[in-house]
C-alpha cells in the first residue's frame, strides 16, 4: 500500500513539473498566445493596408482622377491649359558679406 501511495505521489509530482515548471508546460502556451497575439496585429495591419490598396486599384480602373493625381504627386504633371507657378522663399539667414 505505502508503495503504491508513493507511486502516485511521484507522478503526481512529475505530472505538477511537467505543468508548471518544463517548457513544455503553462509558459509555452504563454509564449504561444503571445505570439498570436503579434500575428493578429500584424494581420490586421496587413488588412486594413490591402483595403487600401484594393479601393486604390478599383478608383485606378474607374476613372482618370486617381491616375490623374498620381501623375500630379508623383511625377509633376501639369494639364493642357494649366499655368505652372513655383514660388521660391528667401534664404533664412542672409549670405555673409565676401571681404
């Protein structure tokens, strides 16, 4: 009897170790939430990056507003009948006088 009460006290204590303490137990499971938790923020800015991206392409299909504006951003386009202006700012500090 003793010897079968010691029996399961020790796998009761191995199955405790097992548990608690091996890395195999509760903290890998944290480490495993952890990183879902990473990949779902992740994922959800991957998301909300492809919306973007899909409405982007489908205003790009539709019409020629969006290329239009791409071109004006991107590449400096300027339209037929549109006049240029570039306005230059002064120099912040003035030159120094050449001795």
């Amino acid at each position: 009897m003793k010897l079968l009460v010691a029996a399961m006290l020790a796998a009761l204590l191995l199955l405790q170790y097992r548990i608690w303490i091996s890395s195999q137990g509760v903290r890998s499971v944290y480490r495993l939430e952890r990183a879902v938790a990473a990949q779902q923020a992740v994922d959800q800015r991957l998301t909300r990056r492809n919306a973007r991206l899909e409405a982007e392409v489908a205003d790009l299909k539709s019409g020629t507003g969006a290329i239009e504006e791409r071109a004006r951003s991107e590449l400096g386009m300027i339209g037929p009948h549109e006049t240029f202006y570039m306005v230059v700012e002064p120099p912040r500090f003035p030159p120094r006088p050449s001795h």
